[in-house]
C-alpha cells in the first residue's frame, strides 16, 4: 500500500500539536472509487482534517495510472437520476466529438461477422443524467444510426423530436 503521512493539528488553539497518520493519497480515486468531498471517505477521519500537512516523503504512483483519465471517467459513472444506455453504430473518434468521456463511457461491442471488417461497428454507450431533454438534439447531432436501450422515456423524447423536425420540413411558406 502507498502511504503519505500527515500530521494532522487538534482543533483547539493552542491544544496538542496532533498525530501523525499515514493515508492512502490515491485512495479516493483508485481504491474506494469516491471522490473528493464525499463524506463517507474512509480514509479521512472526521476531525481537524482541514489542518493536515505533509510530511517529509515521497512515493512511487502505480505504472499505467492517469489520475486526469480517472477523474474524467468518474465524471461519466456519477449518480444521476436516469442511466442511459445506447448502441452507435460509427468510430469511437466520431462519437468522442460529441460525447467525451467526462459523458459518457463507450465500449466496443463484438463483432458480428460482418463481410466488410472496415464498416463502422456498434457501440455501447453508457451514460447518466439527471435530465433527459438535451440527449435527442445530441443524439441527432451524431448524424449515425443508434438504438436506445434505455431509458424508454428517452425513446419518446426522441420521437418527439422527430415529429417536430419532419413536420418542420414539410412546412411551406
């Protein structure tokens, strides 16, 4: 385990000068997968943690870790109220220019035998929202074939949209 120690002073002026306590400093977002300001971190007590100060020391960060990426891609997992689920059919760089990853999270799905490997394939996106009204403009901002798994009040958010877009482009006058 990484540890940093801190020393962390008592509340009251004037008071002991502290303990010193050795904490996880990428537990919050490697191993407990909360974020700053949660309160249920358990790596940091409740108490004068405000006052805490580093000591002397240094450690090694584990090989491979982004801490921006994770912080992104904790953004994508964050509980909202609704959780959507879609599949794209298109790039992953095609579907990044409008969904990035602090949005959403994409996945490639398996191949399905396809004759022309060099097709775009299917993708799952996942994402949440706390509302749903902005996802149909974005969607049909994608200009690429998507099928909604989730959540069905989406799905008539959608068709609502292209109700009022086709009923805009038979319009005259």
């Amino acid at each position: 385990m990484i540890t940093l120690r801190l020393s962390a002073g008592c509340a009251a002026p004037g008071a002991n000068s502290g303990t010193v306590r050795a904490r996880r400093p990428l537990g919050p977002l490697v191993g407990h997968g909360r974020g700053p300001g949660d309160q249920r971190r358990p790596d940091l007590p409740p108490g004068p943690h405000r006052r805490a100060r580093a000591l002397p020391g240094s450690f090694e960060p584990p090989a491979g870790l982004d801490p921006a990426q994770r912080v992104i891609s904790g953004l994508a997992q964050s509980p909202y109220r609704h959780q959507v689920t879609l599949r794209v059919q298109g790039t992953l760089e095609r579907i990044r220019t409008r969904l990035p990853a602090s949005v959403a999270t994409v996945t490639e799905l398996p191949a399905t035998g396809e004759a022309d490997p060099a097709a775009d394939r299917w993708l799952s996106v996942e994402m949440r929202a706390e509302r749903l009204d902005w996802l149909p403009p974005l969607l049909a901002s994608l200009d690429l074939p998507f099928v909604i798994e989730r959540p069905d009040e989406l799905r008539d958010l959608v068709s609502a949209l292209a109700a009022r877009l086709a009923a805009s482009a038979r319009a005259t006058g």
